[in-house]
C-alpha cells in the first residue's frame, strides 16, 4: 500500500508538472508560463520530483523540494496578515 501510495502521489506531481508545461491533459487557465520564471521552474521540479517519486528515487526528498518553493511566499502572506490586523 505505501508503494501505491507513492506512485499515486508522483503521478499527481507529474500531472500539475505536465499541465503547467504542455497544457496536457487540460490546458492551464493561465497558459505556458516562461521556463526561467517562478511558476517555470515549480512546473520543471514538479514534473521531474514526481517522475522520481514514482519511480522511487528520494521519495521523502522530492516532495518536499516541490512544495518548498512556497514555504516563503505563504509564510510572508500569513506575517503581513497578521500584522494588518493591528
């Protein structure tokens, strides 16, 4: 069960990759962002991670390389929230 849970969860991470990049299999809303951008390179490391989580490289070590490229903008977002308040 943790082997198709792992595959699952690197499928998922490939799909959000390959919907971002290739507009595949539902175009973005957003469309095909630049390579060299923010959103470009998360689509890069979320379609390589979950290639690797699937495949079973790393798995505790790609996941969270994905979702640390949010770490910072969530955690600026949560501070100045909670200083607008006063």
């Amino acid at each position: 069960m943790i082997a198709v849970l792992r595959i699952v969860t690197g499928l998922m991470f490939m799909e959000h990759g390959t919907q971002k990049l290739f507009g595949f299999p539902a175009p973005s809303e957003r469309g095909s962002p630049e390579l060299f951008s923010l959103s470009g390179i998360g689509a890069v490391m979320e379609f390589v991670g979950g290639l690797l989580v699937a495949v079973g490289y790393l798995p505790g070590l790609w996941p969270f390389c994905c979702q640390a490229r949010w770490r910072w903008p969530i955690g600026w977002f949560m501070h100045r929230e909670a200083f607008s308040r006063f």
